[in-house]
C-alpha cells in the first residue's frame, strides 16, 4: 500500500498550494510544467516547503488536506517552521 502526503508548495508570488500526493516530486513536476490545478498554472513556479510524514489512507490525507486548506497563511506558515506548539 502506498504512503499519501499532504505537500504545501509555495509559489513565485509567494502564496501556498496545498495538496496531496503519493509522489511528491512528481507532483511538485506536474505544477511547474502548467498543468494540474488553475491555481498552479496562474501563481506557478513553486517550491516545496513541506511535506507531512506518511499518511496511511487517501481518506486519512484529504480530511488533513481540507483542514490545513481552511487555515490562514499565517498559520500554514507556522507548520512549515515547525511552530507546533502554536497551532
């Protein structure tokens, strides 16, 4: 079974794309070459700033997913750097 991860990419313009994947470099590929999400295609290229420790499920990484999309920048800014106490 293959692990997911949920992947926060941070693009030219400085926002965040936060997805999941079971490949990370293969998807942080697919943004910078224009395809995948409009977003991606609009703010591309990216860098990848995070990436979570495996998931067991697809369903285990989309509600992360959702979750860390409903956050502010600030906040996801805050997970990158590790600030886990102030989440």
């Amino acid at each position: 079974m293959k692990s997911w991860y949920l992947y926060i990419a941070q693009a030219r313009t400085g926002r965040f794309y936060t997805g999941i994947t079971v490949d990370t470099q293969a998807r942080l590929d697919m943004h910078n070459s224009g395809k995948g999400s409009r977003f991606a295609v609009q703010q591309g290229p990216f860098v990848l700033v995070y990436v979570s420790q495996p998931l067991e499920s697809s369903i285990e990484a989309r509600k992360l997913e959702i979750t860390v999309k409903s956050w502010s920048q600030k906040k996801k800014k805050m997970l990158i750097n590790g600030e886990w106490s102030l989440l």
